[in-house]
C-alpha cells in the first residue's frame, strides 16, 4: 500500500488517507462515490453492472483513496488490447476517476493518478490512455492529446454518392459475428481501436435507439456497417443523424456506406460524424456547410477539430520496443524527462534494423543521434499523433535533426482514432 496526505501534505493528521486495492465488501462505497460524482448521469443498477460484469475490469485493477473504511475517491483501470499501427498492444484504460463530494483538493485524484501510473509500470504496461475531464489536470502527469480528429457536420446531398448503396441492408441479430469480423478487418492497420469482447460488443457498441445497417457483399458478408442515433427529435427533413461509427473492410463497402448516407437528403437536414484526421471526408464534399460560422482566412468552414483520447507511456523500454516495425534502418538516442516515472528518465537506444523486425532497445546512449524531450511530447510521437520533425521544428524535442526524421520514417501515423463506440 502506498501512504498518501491530503492537501498535498499540508493537512493535519486527520486528513491522511490510505490509496489501496479495492475490495469486494468495498462495492457499497464505489457505488455511492460514483452515484455522487457523476450524480444525474448515472445510478446504482449501472455502477453495480460495471465492477461485477465488466470483462476488461479485475478487483486488482481498482484503486481508491481510503479514510478508515470510507473512500474518498476511486479509478478503475481496464485491461485493453489496442492497435499501434496495426499491432495488437496490451494497455490501460484509466476510467471511473470519482473523488466524494467532501474530499476534493485534498490531493484524493492526484494520488489515485500517481499509483495507476505506478501499477502499470509494475506490470510492465507500456502505456496508458484515458479521457479527461479537464485535460490539463492531467497533463501535470505526463498525459498528452494523441487522438485529434475532424468533428464533420454535413448536408446528405453534400456526400459522394455511389450505386454501391444498393448492397447497403438493415443490421440483422445474427449478423453480430460478421460485423464483428468486419470490424478487426477494417482496424487492422490502424492505431486505437481495441479488442471488443463480445460485452464490448452488446453493452457498448450496439446502443438502443440505433439505426443499424451492413454492407452486404452476398453470400452474407459484411464489407461495411454504419452505427448512428437519431441526435435530436426534429420534423422530417430537419433531423440530425449522428454517426457513431462508419466500418469498412473494402473500398466499394466504404463508397456504398457514404452513399447511403447521402441518400437520406429527405428525412435529415445534417449528418454528424467524428473522423480521424487522416480519413476525414471533408476533400470529397460537394460543398462545405458549416452556416453559424464563417472563415476570413479564405477557406469555408466545414466542423471543428477534435481532441479526444489522451495517452501516456508508463514504461519506455516496453514501449520503445513494442512498437509496430517498418522497415526503416538507422539508431538514434531517445532521451525522456520522466519527473512522474523516474524509471523512464535518462537515455535509451534505439536501432532500427530496416527488415521490419522489432527494434532493439537497450539502456544508455550508444548512437551518434539523439533527441531529447518531455514523456508527453514523446507519447505523441511514439503513437504516430506527432510528427518527430514538426516536434522538433517547434521545439518540442531538442537534438538531431535526423534523429527526427529517422523517427519520421519510423514511427509517423497513421492518425489515433479510437472512435465515439471506442470511448471508456
């Protein structure tokens, strides 16, 4: 266990607290800090479903902040298995952050923070993910925005339309293992999605109120699926669909999917859509349509930029050589400021071998190049969020030059994007 004091160790001895594993008989008091912290969002039935049937969430990967036998706070780290550039990467999934109403700014979320990241450098955890609630709370520990897309509002008639649309058909029960191949199918060259569980899958993913519907190629296979929700009620004509989520495993599917789309003109005024920023579809509109704003800077606005899932690396060596190989060849010096994870600061090596093998790490600097940088700006190049150039351009990393476009080659895109489905 790990001792902590409230108020960041001004308090008296009454404020001091304990931060621990949960416990079974703990469930009452993680169901009543939850009920309190997110009160009018959520209630008992949800938080007591969420710490019993939750098949990425262990009794060991809850902590909480404890004053003799009342908890002032809570975090809950999921077990995930992401994409990074197309490579399956175990992570965490930091989420269910509470503090109780009457312990806040005693230190209770910075704690709970400290040891999540703590217990996933002991379980040799290359990084963490969350999404914040105010993100430069958690910016303090090394967090840094690495999924940052394009929030797209459109006209049906303004998307491409396509005589694909016609394999386009409603979503059926029996065609969940279909969609589900479909959906590792299209993410397999991609960095955020996970590994949805079949729980994943019925809880989180397949939502009531959804318009569902497939892209079927014959024979009953799935190329494509479309998950939306009516975003508010409105007279025909003027409705807004919110596109949740847009799969697709081949081009035709994709071209289809956006058909259909561009075909509901009669019952929708606007589609919304989050987009990674390097699948955006914004180059292929007939005419941008954005009219509560306008630009002076010679280009129409089309929707907003996104910031999204923040990440963090809690262990560099595993992360450094866990990253997905290209074949790039060449050795350069990582060197991280590491304040949080004392264990990540200093120097690293890295050699690249240009076959796509995985890379060789190995404590020390042992390459003529380096490049040297906070662990949020280097979380934002590991991930491929970040040009190493631009970071190093604006100032972000200092070093080599071609250190940063050795990592260019290496480690550049394709653009997090873990999805409105994907969020936890």
């Amino acid at each position: 266990m790990k001792r902590a004091r409230g108020l960041a160790g001004r308090a008296s001895a009454r404020l001091d607290y304990v931060v621990r594993r949960a416990k079974k008989s703990d469930l009452p008091e993680l169901i009543r800090v939850g009920v309190g912290a997110f009160r009018g969002t959520t209630n008992e039935e949800r938080w007591t479903r969420y710490y019993t049937q939750n098949a990425h969430l262990g009794w060991d990967r809850i902590w909480v902040a404890d004053r003799g036998g009342k908890l002032l706070g809570k975090t809950s780290l999921l077990d995930f298995r992401m994409r990074l550039d197309g490579k399956l990467v175990r992570v965490d999934g930091v989420a269910a952050v509470a503090v109780d109403l009457t312990a806040r700014r005693q230190g209770v979320a910075d704690a709970l923070v400290r040891r999540s990241l703590a217990d996933a450098r002991e379980r040799d955890v290359p990084a963490s993910f969350l999404y914040a609630f105010r993100p430069s709370f958690y910016r303090r520990f090394g967090y840094a925005p690495v999924e940052m897309g394009h929030l797209l509002f459109v006209r049906p008639r303004d998307l491409p339309d396509s005589p694909e649309r016609v394999h386009v058909r409603r979503y059926r029960d029996e065609d969940l293992p279909e969609i589900d191949r479909c959906y590792r199918a299209a993410t397999a060259g991609m960095t955020g999605p996970i590994e949805r569980s079949d729980m994943w899958w019925r809880v989180r993913a397949l939502r009531e109120g959804q318009d569902r519907v497939v892209f079927d190629a014959g024979r009953g296979k799935i190329e494509g699926y479309v998950l939306a929700m009516l975003a508010e009620q409105a007279p025909l004509g003027k409705r807004v669909l919110r596109v949740q989520e847009l799969m697709a495993s081949t081009r035709r599917a994709r071209r289809g999917l956006l058909g259909w789309l561009s075909a509901l003109a009669d019952e929708f005024s606007s589609i919304e859509a989050s987009l990674p920023a390097d699948g955006s579809w914004l180059p292929f509109l007939r005419d941008p349509h954005f009219p509560s704003a306008r630009s002076y800077f010679q280009q129409e606005p089309a929707g907003l930029v996104g910031w999204g899932c923040m990440g963090r690396i809690t262990h560099l060596e595993r992360a450094l050589a866990g990253r997905a190989p290209r074949p790039v060849k060449g050795s350069l010096v990582v060197h991280a400021l590491d304040p949080v994870l004392p264990e990540n600061d200093g120097p690293w090596t890295v050699r690249f071998g240009g076959s796509g093998s995985a890379a060789r790490v190995r404590r020390g600097a042992h390459a003529s190049l380096s490049l040297r940088g906070e662990m949020d700006v280097w979380t934002q190049v590991w991930s491929g969020a970040l040009s190493a150039l631009a970071a190093w351009r604006f100032g972000f990393l200092d070093g080599d030059e071609d250190a940063a476009r050795l990592l260019e080659a290496a480690w550049y895109g394709p653009a997090p994007f873990w999805g409105t489905l994907n969020e936890f």
